[in-house]
C-alpha cells in the first residue's frame, strides 16, 4: 500500500525565515494535497496539485509537484507565528486517502 | 456556507462504556470519512461512508462502528472502551467518495472530538 514520509518530523524556525518541508511518496504520485493542522484542532486544507511541475501559492506558502520524484515539497517564506502548526500532506490511495507523517513547525520571535 | 461540524468536541469516559460522536458533512456533500489521530500513530483511518453505504473499512477492530443518514451526516460509535482509545477523532466530508485515484477527494475536515478514556 502506498506511504507518504514527511521530513522533518519537527521544525523550530526563528520568525522571518525561510522553511520548507518534504513529503515523499513509496508509489507514483499523480497528486497531492496539503493541509495545516493547528494543536489538537481540525485539518485546513491549504492546497491540492495535481500535475507534476504544478506549484502553487496561498500568501507565504508555495507547494510544488515532482512527479518523478514522487516527492512534493511545500515552502513558507519568511515564517510568522501564525505558521505554526502540523503540516501533513495527503493523496488519494487506491480505496481511501492516504496521510503523511506531520511535520510539526514552531516559529519563535 | 457552514464547514463541517462534530460533536461533541471534547468527552471524558471511563473503560468499559461506549460513547457516540456525531459529524455533520458540509451542505451537499455525501461522503464522510472518520479518522482518529493519536501523538503515536498519526492519522489512521477507521472508515468512509458515501450515500449511507460504508464504502471503505481501515484495520479496527469491531467495536468502532458507524453509520450514515439520508441526510449525510454520520454518527460513530465506539463500544466497551479501552484506554488506547483515548485519541482526537475527525470526520472530513467531501463531494465524492475518496480512493479514486483522480485527485478530486478535496476533503474537508471537521474541529474533532477529543475523547479520553480514564
């Protein structure tokens, strides 16, 4: 059955920089979705690609697709309190949606 | 347009009882899909339910089940509780039933149920 990883599993930035995050996936990769969690809260979804090369951005965060890589990637820009949270990614597997691993980010003034 | 809404949001209840969440999907959507996440495992899920039939099933054992309204919303049961299932519960909804592999699940998650088992 298809996996997603996400590195790292824990992030600690410094407020203003840069981040990115990587989800990688054990099968081919058609699509991605990408969704922020903040503690013991629901799932926001952010974004969802769908063709390999696509990138995407929402204010700070840009998402892209490497279809060859089975890997997607999502980068925050000059991070901000309000970023933190769990990052996971998801994809559609053969009979359910699938999620990654989280990547749990903490910014500090 | 209202999001998707569980309830209750948090429930304390001791081993052996059973306890009911509920979920209702946003307007119009006819699947809903119940997680549970804990620190340990992550996201995992239990089951998804589109048009009152469960379509899918995750590796629990039978004492989580659920079921679907005409109206979509969905209720979930977990019987003769057990500590490890203290975890946060969530429900997404979505237009279309998930695992089609075309990318067009678009799901939308709920605030949770935080339950702890004491």
């Amino acid at each position: 059955s298809q996996e997603l990883e996400q590195s790292p599993q824990s992030l600690i930035v410094q407020e203003g920089k840069n981040l990115t995050i990587n989800c990688t996936s054990s099968k081919t990769l058609y699509g991605l979705y990408w969704y922020k969690q903040k503690y013991g809260e629901g799932l926001i979804f952010l974004m969802m690609l769908q063709k390999g090369g696509e990138e995407k951005s929402h204010e700070k965060i840009t998402a892209k697709l490497d279809e060859k890589k089975q890997q997607s990637s999502l980068h925050i820009t000059a991070s901000q309190p309000s970023h933190a949270g769990i990052y996971l990614c998801g994809a559609d597997g053969t009979d359910k949606l699938i999620f990654g691993t989280g990547t749990r980010l903490q910014v500090f003034p | 347009k209202a999001g998707v809404t569980q309830t209750p949001r948090y429930l304390i209840k001791t081993r052996g009882q059973q306890v009911t969440l509920s979920c209702s999907p946003i307007s119009g959507h006819r699947s809903v899909s119940w997680y549970q996440q804990t620190p340990g495992q992550g996201l995992q899920f239990l089951f998804e339910y589109f048009s009152e039939t469960q379509r899918n099933k995750g590796n629990f054992p039978g004492r989580f089940s659920g079921r679907q309204f005409s109206n979509s919303r969905s209720e979930m049961n977990v019987s003769t509780l057990e500590l490890g299932d203290s975890a946060l519960y969530l429900c997404a909804s979505s237009l279309v039933f998930s695992g089609q592999g075309t990318m067009n699940t678009e799901a939308f998650f709920g605030q949770g149920t935080r339950l702890t088992v004491v």
